[in-house]
C-alpha cells in the first residue's frame, strides 16, 4: 500500500466515479480501476460496492475514508513541516552596493513577513568579491549583476533586466545623450565593479566619447554628483529607486538597449538551496508588480566571457 493509492481512493470518495478521479489524478480509467483492486486486495476488503454504477462505497470503504484522510493527512504534514524547518535559521547574503539601498530592503521587510524564523545576515561588496566568498563558502549566495567572471561550479538565477540610461542634471537642456556627454564632464561608475566594466563596454561599442572628471564606486555618489550639476553618466536605471533619491534627467542611450542583468548567484548543491529558492521567489514578487506592462525586457547582450553553465 502507498500514500499514492490512498489519495486515489480518496480521489475516488470525493468525486463519486472512478472516472472523474481518473481525470484528475491524469491516469486513464482502467489504471486507477486496478489500483484499487490492487488496495483491496491488501486490505482483504471491499472498499466499493461494484453492483452499483458508478460503483459506491461500502460500509468498510466509508470507515476507511477517515482512517485514510488521517494518514494522508499526516503524510502531507510530515513534509510541510520539513519545508517550515529548512526555513529557520541563518542565511548569509552578498549584495552589491546598488541594490543594498533600492531592493535589499524591501527584500528584508518581505522575508521578515514570510519567514519569522528566518535571519538574514548581509554583507555588502563587488561582485567579484562577492563571488569568490560564495565560491570559498564564506557566503550563502549574493545579489550581483551579470557574472563576468566566475567559475562553472555556480549556479546563477537572473530575476530583473535594468536598461543602462545617460542620467543629467534635471534642468540640462532636451539633448540627445551624444550630445550631451560631449558638453558635460564625465563621471564613470568605476572599472572594479562589473557593471563600470559593462558600461565601459557599451560606450565604446557605441562609440560615445566622454570627458571623465572623475570615478565613484557607487551610484548613490553618482546620482547625487549629477543632481548637483557637476556633470553626467551612464548608470543601470534601477526598478527600485532608494527611498529619498536626488531626482535627475533620464536620457536613452542611441541605438539598441543595453542592459544589466541582476541575479542570485550560488554554489551548485547549496546545502540551503531552500533558503536560496526562498529569496528568489520574494526578490520576482517585488519587482513583478513595478515592471511596465508586467514584464521585464529582454537583455541585449554585449560579447562578454561567460563561464556559468
């Protein structure tokens, strides 16, 4: 006897015809008929009284309809409550500095709704720090954006594509992004960081000359530059905007849209793969909502090594 032939027999209880339980468990109606032959013939009893049609329950199958419920019952609960427990503990998470002050927190403010029992402990860098202390097992896993550099023996779960944008000062005139990276000073989102490498990347695909002035490591430092008229940039255009945030002009780049991809990052066979899975599920029911239209574009992807499988 298996759990599986007891919530057929329920299926069966509850339907009132083996045919409608056939059709909803999908196997065809002569499977499900042996099956129960099967459960009788265990048990030594007749569960359903044949002579009738459709078949109906005996005064034995209508007794075991609650020993049966009992133990499927059970069954389920011995498995939820797995689930609950792997949900308990400590989960320790890297996370890039753009997404520390935008998403991280609502992220936190979800988990802590979802999840009481669950402690997530932060720490903040590159992503290719934050890479290599997943590697060595310093971290559980790490929010970052698109992988340049990492080894095959990671897993790396994308959730949110954020289009690179020119951002001004908000009363910089209506010019296209060309013109105005050549009329104003440039501050460049440092080469340390993936994503300074990714926008490098797409101004000299695109062939946009700048005058760079000088280099900032976060993009809070440069959004508060470019709101105070000291020049202009090329940064991710974040979904989730930090609360308090400098308002700036958003100019589109010519040409294709280039985006940053942010993803979980994490070894392969993560003993808290739960955990990770957990994250990755509340980090899509956050950003889904704000996405125009409900759906987030498609990257266009610059040539780039990529050593994830």
């Amino acid at each position: 006897m298996s759990i599986r032939d007891l919530k057929t027999f329920l299926h069966i209880a509850e339907s009132g015809s083996f045919a409608a339980a056939a059709r909803a468990i999908y196997r065809t109606q002569s499977a499900v008929t042996a099956q129960i032959q099967a459960l009788e013939d265990q048990l030594g009893v007749s569960l359903f009284d044949r002579t009738n049609r459709p078949p109906s329950l005996t005064e034995v199958g209508r007794a075991f309809v609650v020993r049966a419920k009992e133990v499927v019952s059970a069954y389920d609960a011995l498995f939820q409550e797995a689930v609950l427990e792997a949900l308990r503990g400590q989960f320790r998470l890297g996370v890039v500095p753009s997404v520390m002050t935008g998403l991280t927190p609502r992220l936190l403010v979800l988990l802590g709704e979802r999840h009481p029992g669950l402690h997530i402990e932060l720490e903040m860098g590159l992503s290719a720090e934050l890479v290599a202390k997943v590697e060595g097992g310093a971290l559980d896993a790490a929010l970052i954006s698109n992988p340049l550099e990492a080894g095959e023996s990671l897993k790396w779960s994308p959730f949110l594509h954020e289009p690179l944008v020119l951002i001004a000062p908000i009363d910089a005139p209506p010019k296209k992004a060309a013109e105005l990276l050549r009329t104003y000073p440039f501050m460049r989102y440092t080469s340390q960081a993936w994503v300074g490498r990714l926008i490098g990347r797409v101004l000299e695909q695109k062939r946009l000359h700048v005058r760079e002035t000088m280099v900032l490591n976060t993009l809070e430092a440069i959004t508060a530059m470019v709101h105070a008229g000291l020049g202009v940039s090329v940064v991710p255009l974040r979904l989730v905007e930090p609360v308090g945030s400098p308002p700036v002009r958003v100019v589109h780049l010519p040409g294709q849209r280039v985006y940053r991809t942010l993803g979980l990052i994490e070894v392969n066979g993560n003993s808290k793969a739960a955990l990770s899975k957990t994250l990755l599920v509340a980090l899509k029911d956050i950003v889904a909502p704000l996405r125009e239209g409900g759906t987030s574009p498609a990257p266009q992807l610059l040539k780039q090594p990529r050593n994830i499988k």
